[in-house]
C-alpha cells in the first residue's frame, strides 16, 4: 500500500534521448543513403525527422532536471520498514497510515488501523483529547521533540511529531519509541539513593548550574522554589570554617581526577548546621581540552553520626577526669598492660605511654597480700568457659611512687573463636577515700563530723539502722520525671554485702504520691514485681516521703526488715525524725551548692569576658579583688598585696596615674566611675583596661568606698584598629576596580567597533543567505555585548562618583518621540500594543541630560517589553510641580507580564541582581539596568518605584526635575555656514594616510574607504 504522501514515480528521462538519438541517426543516413546513390534529396522527410529528434531531445532534457531535482527518496519504502511504531496523522487525529512496528503494539494489520482516531489507539489514556499535549501539536500541526509519555501497565514510550515533505503540508509523522527499561533503571537507581538517604546533586561545571533531588532538599529542610540552583547557592550554605578545605579538595580532585570523601557542615533552613559526608567525581571532559564538564556526587547525613562521636570523645574525657581508669590487658605471663587511658598517671603514678612501652606487667603492681588472691579470680573465670566477666574483691595496689592504693576492679573477657581467653579489658577504680570515709562513719556515734553532704547521708543511714534495728536503711531522691534515685545505702550486718537496692517503679510510684508507705510483714507479697525485695526475703517495710518547702515529693528514706517489725508505730516515729533531720540536710546542701554554682558561675564569667571585680573601703583603707584581677594584671597573690596606692605605683602607666588618681579621688561628687587607662605587667607588656564602677554608701546614704570592675580591653582595641586598616583597605580595593571596569570598558570596546565594523563589511557583500543569518546573529550579539560594556562603564563610573549629568536645552516632546520610535519595533515584533501618553508641547522646552534621560526610558519601557508575552505596555506622564525655574515630571511604565513577589521586589535595584535566579536564566541580562536607571534619576532630583503583582503585571514609576528655558529659542532655525564644495574637487584623487594602532580597526577603514561611494 502506497501512502499518499509517497512520491510518484517520475517517467525515466533516457527514454525520450534514446527516441531522439534515433532520429537524428536516421535523417543522417538518409541524407547519405541518397547522397551516395545519386537520388535527389527529399527535404521534407529530413526536416520531419529532424524535427521530431528535436523535440524528443527537449523532452529528454526538462525529465531529467525534473528527475535531478526531486527527491531521492523512497518514502514509503523507508516508512514502512522503520523498526520502531510510526505513523501518519491529519490535523483532525486521524491515521492516515501505519507502518507494520505500529501495527503489532495493537496486535493489528496496518490496514485495519486506518481512517481511526490516533488519541484513542496510540495516545496516553490518563487525559482526554483536548488535554493531550499530542492532541493539540496535531490539531495545530506543530511539531514536538521526542518527549516521554506514561502508558499503563508502567510502560513508557518516548513520542516526537514531525513535519512531511512539502506534497502533505496537513498531515504529521508520528514516530514512538519504547524507554521502558531506561524508566525502569531510572527508577531503581532513585530507590537506591532514597533507599541509601543519600542526596544526589549534578554540577554543569562551565555554567555553575546545580541540580539535586528532593532527598538533598530534604536534608537542609528546602523546597525545590528555595533552591537558587546554582553552585554559588551550595556555597553559600557552607560553614564559614569547612569552605576554603571544601574548596581545596574540590581543586585537587579536578586537578588528580581520583575520586574524593570530605566532610564538611551546611546551614539547614531552621538555622542550625547539618554535618554533611560529600563525595564525587567528574563524569565529563571537554574532548578538546580535558577540562571538566560536568561532576556528580552525594551528599549523606552524618550530623548522628558526629554526634556520637563527639559523645564518645566526651564519655572518654569524663573517664579520664574520673578516679576509673580503662585498662586493657593481654593475656600472657604478669597481665601485661596493652592501653590505659590518660588519667592512668593518677592512679600509678605511671604514664600511659610508658606503661604500654615498657610492657609493665599488672601482676607486680599488685600488693603482695593481695595476689594470691586475685591470681585464683583469674583463673576460676579463665577455666570456667561460661564466665564473661570478673568483678574482683576490693584489694591494693602500689604504685610507681610507692604509695599504697585501694582499688575496684571490673573485667571483661575476651576469648576467641575456640573460646581461648586472649585478653581482658576493663575499669579500675581507685576507692582508697572511699574506704576511708566508711572507716571513719562506722565510728560515727551520732551527729556528723564530716562537711560533706554523701558523708552526712551516709551517717543518717548507719544511725537511722543501728536506732531501729533494720536490716538495711536507704535515702534516695525523687527526679523530675518521676524516677527514685538511691544517695546512700546502709546495711547494718556489716559482714552482708548485698546488692544495692536499684528501687523498682512500682515501689517508686507508691512513694512519690506523699504518703507514708509501711508495710509490718511480707511486703514482697505486695510488690512482687520487685525482685530485689524477693530474692533478700523483706518482710517489712517502712518508707517516710521527703518534702521541701512546696510541699513538694522530693525524696524519701527507707528502712527495710527481713523479719517483721515488732512494733510499727515506734519504727514510724523514729523514721519521721530521721526524715526531717535529712530533709533539713538535703536543703542545706542544695542551697550550698546553688551558692557554690553560681559562685562558680561569677568566676567563669569573669574568666571568659577578662573582667575583674574590685572593692575600696574607705573606713579601713581596705582594698579587695577577685581572682580575675591577678590573671589581668599578671600578679600573684603571695606577692601582691592589692591596695590603692600599690595599684598606682606599680600597676598603672606613670602617663595615666593623674587620670586614675582623679577619676577614684572625684568620687565623692560624682557616684559613677568610668574612664580608660593603660597598665604595665611585670615582663613589660602595656594592657589596655577599662575601670567602670560605683560609690558604695551606707544605711545613712553616706559614701563609704567604691566598688567596680575592671575589663581588659587591649584585644579589642587591636580587633579596631585593624578593622579600621580593613576598611581603609577595603576602599583602596573599590576604588581599583572602578578604575579596572572603566578601563576594561574601554579595552573591550576597541575590538568590539572592529567586530561590528567587519560583521557590516561582510553584510554588505555577496554572502549566501546561511552566512547572512549567522552575520546577523553575531551583530546582534555584538551590540549586545557593547550595550552591557556600555552598562559596566556606566556603573563604573557611578561607584567612583565621576558621571556627570549635562545641562542641555532640549524639547521633551521630540525626545519621547524618538524614543517611542526605537520601541514601536519592538513591540511589533512580540505582538505587544505600546500606550503613548498624551503631552502638551507648551511648556515642555526643558533643561537636562536628554541622553541620560532617554537611557532610563529606554531601559524600563525594554525591560517591560522583555517580561510581557501579551498585552499591552502604557506609558504616563504627569506634571507634578512647576516654578518659574524647574518643573518636576513623573514618569510611568506600566506593562501585563509576569510580575513579581514582594521578596523579588526586595531584590531590585541591587547591583547583578534581579527577581530571581530563573528570570535570569529564561530571560537573560546583568541585573545592571535598574541600578544604572536609580542612580541617574537620583542625580536628577527625582526618585523610582515599583509596584508589581505576581502573573498581572508591573508599574514603574519614577519622578525628575528639569530646568525650563524658552521654547522660541530652541525653535529658531540655525543657520549653517555656506560649504564652498568647489575646494573638494582639488582633492579628489588624492592619497589618503590612515593612522591606526589596532590592525582589525586599520582593515575595516581601509575597506570602508576603498567601496565605490567614497572614490
């Protein structure tokens, strides 16, 4: 079946020359047959013959142009064995033909496929046929780039439309081609990075662009309209520390090409900093210069995992700030240590470095009374394949010094796979006071003689079991959220060493409701979930809630029985004044503590902001300060004795001791103290400080000293100084890239006249119409580039302060009309209907900078043209105020396209900037317009605004004030000297010397001055 696109076949042109070869052949030999024969010449049968060759011969001729110019191309052949589905749709959606690929996705022939609605057979079923996108380039027979659709069953296919050959103008190619395993690859490889919660990002190296999933977004707490997409917005998001190392590794893995794995943190949307694990490489090079392309990579988030880290790193500075050492032992003759961690030196008296070099084996630091007996709990658990553990009993130690230590000593084993003991690791602790504070309450009478709170529960606890009888005696805290927290421990039998009763929550909830818990007899019967009271076999129990001075559950004490209690009453008393005397106790403690926290407080603070405090009693010349005050002045206390005259002498710089002496001795008249002054520290160095302070005054409102502080302000004075030398810098640095812009500006201009000069050359010479569009494209580059160098310089200038306005008479009429006329093109161009304001030509002969004020309009009438796809650009114009010398005008430039947010509105008039990252990708330009068009119309005494909705449209208004001058004056015809053209005629033919440094600019002269117009 031939489509009726197809071309039909030509009739072969040898045909027509063969027939008239012959011919010619024949009336040849006839004239030669009749020449040799004698016979006379029959004219008409030559001419006949002739004739008909000829024609023939034309004939051959047109058929092959004919052949020669129409396509070599069997179409309907090529149609119907393309492998992949085509076919051939009418504006209307209907198939007109169908190859056989088409045909077998409906397992169908191709004819049965004709005259049907293509949407139906061939389209995506999701959208029905005014909303297919296919649909719709059919019914306007546009074509459409390969572009992916979604069938069911998760089948893909990829569908691109395409014009036929001039002899079917309404009729499209429609070609599928099937990505359903690209989509399914794709897919899987996205489960895997979501799967991995890794974010994925694809950096086009040469233009900056960045683009990243929504795993990435996630992980800084963004959405996809919050990204700039640029990889300046990624590094902005860097931390201030991470983006020099960031930067570097970047450089270094471009410059090695191996792969990279760095670290580094970035500021999520809530403020705080996400620790981010980065890695990547680059997946493509410039085949010319091996440059990179193109990098991938990942991004994961690591802030739990550095988080825990820096847990681990704070649980290991709490070990060894604490009386526990870790030790590692390896399982050989003498336990020889293998680790210890760095607060080893306070129980051994032995560097960790030295204890692991020299192999120093852990059995002959052991007390010899002591060995035998740690050896026999070594080996119990090394032949006991079920042991894990080793909680040794109390024993000493002597250490490198000599001196003599209790420990506790907890083990952990370490087998193999063939349940070998290989090592043991665990912590030992030094318990030596400990064993000495017990020594000293088991011969506690009554009352305390220890200052230390635990030492006092402690006592409570022996006299509270010893008074009345009880097995064992607890004090605990009540936390605030509800969990008991045992302080002391008591057991009266002193050779029972139970474990320490961990109270259960049952027990706890009981307690915490404020009432007396007391149980005679089988109290495990009532609390059964509480193992501890099971496995000792408690009977009676007897637990006195503690309350503070809300009446508030803060704690309790306990007494518990392994027998029942004789007389419930009397141990309920007895409990009750154990209570009150702790609760007496525990509130002395917290408000001890408190005052030593915030004395602590007072001193950190101190510490950190290097500010000391100070007292001067005048009664007693007594003269006090704290600790801060030595660290600043770099005194001691053993050899400085503060007082006002050894502050003078020996602290204060002899050039500032008046101003000290007058600002303490003047205190009397005035209560407030405040001056500056320099000190000088026993090495030499000179401090800067600063004194600020009050008058101390007695219950008679009389003066009786001063009291203040003392700041060290040296480093604050040096941070401004050099913040000064920074800004002098800083404006150095400004003012040389002014000078650079405006000279770069006039550089580039330079080669720019000699592209454009050359593009105009070539224009106007004998160029194929390819040439030409692609000379045209240049110019139109070309000016564009010379209006942005014109945009720079300007900007130049303006950031060094050297553009200047004219003051130039000129009619405002005439110079709107000439910019209406640059713009009307314009807007023919886009279809767009530009509103002319109405303007009287009375009074409008003005004073000004015609030029400058025809760029601003220029460049906000363009600016709304650029962003308008349809409707209409109206401009206004108003008359504000007028005197006898100045006239001030308003201008407004209102337009129908896109518009703008209030936050893009914020972003204007901001230099290289505008809405958004997306205007600038869509609709191109610096974001230099606005910058240049508000400095200008400032320098005119006027101002600019905005107004703008996003999706309806913008209005820019702004405002000038001009000079006035009289109309007449600038309608009166000048008058032109008489030119005397005969002088020209000596010249003509004459020589012309052309002086030009640029060689480019040198060629286009001599090409402009040899055309013919100027010979």
């Amino acid at each position: 079946m031939t489509p009726e696109y197809a071309p039909r076949r030509a009739a072969r042109p040898t045909l027509p020359l063969i027939t008239a070869a012959i011919l010619f052949a024949a009336a040849m030999s006839v004239s030669a047959f009749q020449y040799f024969i004698g016979i006379p010449p029959v004219i008409w049968l030559q001419l006949t013959l002739s004739a008909i060759g000829f024609i023939c011969l034309i004939w051959g001729i047109i058929g092959f142009f004919r052949q020669t110019a129409a396509p070599n191309l069997q179409t309907g052949i090529c149609f119907s064995r393309l492998p992949q589905p085509a076919l051939v749709v009418d504006r209307q959606g209907i198939i007109r033909d169908a190859n056989h690929a088409a045909a077998q996705l409906l397992d169908k022939t191709p004819a049965s496929l004709i005259n049907q609605p293509v949407h139906d057979l061939f389209h995506p079923p999701q959208c029905s046929g005014q909303d297919c996108q296919l649909c719709q380039h059919i019914a306007a027979g546009q074509e459409l780039a390969a572009t992916d659709f979604a069938f069911p069953l998760q089948r893909w296919q990829q569908i691109s439309l395409s014009g036929l050959p001039a002899g079917a103008p309404d009729q499209l190619l429609q070609l599928h081609i099937d990505i359903t395993a690209r989509k399914k690859t794709e897919q899987q490889l996205a489960l895997v990075i979501d799967g991995a919660g890794l974010g994925f990002w694809d950096w086009e190296y040469v233009t900056g662009k960045h683009e990243v999933n929504q795993r990435w977004l996630d992980i800084l707490g963004l959405q996809q309209d919050e990204l700039d997409h640029h990889i300046h917005d990624w590094e902005h998001r860097l931390h201030p520390e991470d983006q020099n190392r960031v930067r570097q590794m970047l450089l270094a893995h471009i410059a090695s090409g191996s792969p990279y794995v760095v670290e580094f943190r970035m500021r999520h949307k809530d403020g705080h900093w996400v620790w981010i694990q980065g890695s990547g490489s680059v997946v493509e090079q410039d085949p010319v210069t091996g440059q990179p392309t193109r990098l991938c990579g990942t991004h994961q988030n690591i802030t739990a995992r550095k988080q825990f880290e820096q847990n681990l790193q704070a649980a290991y500075q709490v070990i060894s700030q604490s009386p526990s050492v870790v030790l590692k032992w390896r399982c050989s003759e003498g336990l020889p240590i293998e680790f210890a961690t760095d607060n080893v030196m306070q129980l051994l008296d032995c560097t960790d470095v030295r204890l692991v070099a020299d192999k120093v084996p852990y059995l002959s630091l052991v007390h010899p009374d002591d060995a035998a007996a740690f050896r026999a709990e070594i080996e119990n658990c090394r032949n006991n394949p079920e042991c894990s553990d080793i909680v040794h009993q109390p024993y000493r130690i002597i250490t490198s010094a000599g001196a003599v230590k209790w420990v506790q000593d907890h083990k952990v084993i370490s087998r193999d796979d063939h349940g070998q003991v290989i090592g043991y690791q665990g912590l030992v602790t030094d318990i030596t006071r400990q064993r000495q504070q017990n020594s000293a309450i088991r011969n506690i009478i009554s009352g305390s003689l220890e200052n230390s709170t635990d030492a006092i529960l402690d006592n409570f606890s022996l006299l509270a079991a010893e008074t009345l009888a009880a097995d064992y005696t607890l004090i605990g805290e009540m936390t605030t959220d509800g969990i008991c927290k045992t302080l002391s421990f008591c057991a009266l039998n002193k050779s029972d060493r139970p474990i320490p009763y961990v109270m259960h929550a049952s027990v706890c909830a009981h307690l915490s409701a404020g009432a007396i818990c007391n149980y005679k007899q089988e109290v495990y019967r009532y609390f059964s979930e509480d193992k501890w009271l099971v496995n000792h076999g408690i009977q009676g129990f007897i637990g006195i809630p503690l309350q503070n001075d809300r009446h508030r559950v803060c704690g309790y004490v306990v007494a518990l029985y392994r027998h029942p209690i004789p007389d419930l009453q009397f141990a309920e008393d007895i409990l009750k004044l154990f209570a009150a005397q702790i609760t007496s106790e525990l509130d002395r403690s917290q408000a001890i503590r408190a005052l030593e926290i915030q004395k602590q407080r007072l001193v950190d603070a101190q510490n950190i902001s290097h500010i000391g405090d100070w007292q001067w009693h005048w009664s007693d010349n007594h003269f006090s300060w704290s600790e801060e005050m030595y660290r600043i002045t770099g005194t001691h206390r053993s050899s400085f004795i503060p007082s006002f005259a050894s502050f003078l002498t020996q602290l204060v710089h002899p050039d500032d001791r008046n101003i000290f002496k007058t600002a303490l001795q003047n205190t009397h008249n005035n209560d407030i103290v405040d001056f500056k002054h320099r000190i000088v520290l026993n090495n030499g160095e000179i401090r800067h400080v600063h004194q600020r302070g009050k008058v101390i005054r007695d219950d008679r409102h009389r003066a009786n000293g001063i009291q203040g502080t003392m700041q060290d302000i040296t480093e604050r004075l040096k941070t401004e100084q050099s913040l000064l030398e920074a800004k002098q810098e800083a404006e150095k640095a400004t003012q040389v890239k002014s000078e650079f812009l405006a000279n770069m500006s006039h550089e580039i201009r330079t080669p720019m006249n000699a592209i454009v000069g050359l593009v105009e050359l070539c224009l106007n010479s004998d160029i194929t119409s390819k040439q030409r569009d692609y000379l045209e494209r240049v110019e139109t580059a070309a000016h564009g580039l010379t209006n942005l160098i014109n945009d720079i310089l300007d900007f130049s200038k303006m950031e060094s302060g050297k553009l200047h306005l004219e003051a130039a008479p000129f009619i405002l009429e005439e110079m709107l009309d000439q910019v209406f006329s640059t713009m009307a093109d314009l807007c023919r161009r886009k279809q767009l209907k530009l509103i002319r304001p109405r303007i009287d030509q009375h009074h409008h002969a003005v004073v000004g900078d015609p030029q400058r004020l025809r760029q601003v309009l220029i460049n906000l009438i363009g600016n709304a043209i650029k962003f308008t796809e349809r409707g209409q650009i109206e401009v206004s114009f108003t008359e504000l105020q007028r005197t006898n010398e100045h006239t001030t005008f308003e201008f407004g430039i209102t337009d129908t396209g896109i518009g703008m947010t209030e936050q893009q509105q914020t972003r204007l008039f901001k230099a290289f900037s505008q809405g958004d990252s997306s205007v600038t990708r869509t609709y191109g330009g610096t974001g230099l317009g606005l910058v240049i068009s508000k400095q200008l119309v400032e320098q005119m005494g006027g101002s600019i605004s905005v107004k703008s909705r996003e999706h309806v449209g913008s209005c820019f208004s702004f405002t000038v004030t001009l000079g006035l001058t009289d109309i007449e004056l600038l309608r009166q015809p000048r008058q032109r000297p008489d030119i005397d053209t005969r002088q020209l005629q000596r010249i003509r033919g004459a020589r012309i010397l052309l002086v030009e440094d640029n060689e480019v600019n040198r060629i286009v002269a001599i090409e402009l001055l040899t055309q013919p117009i100027c010979r």
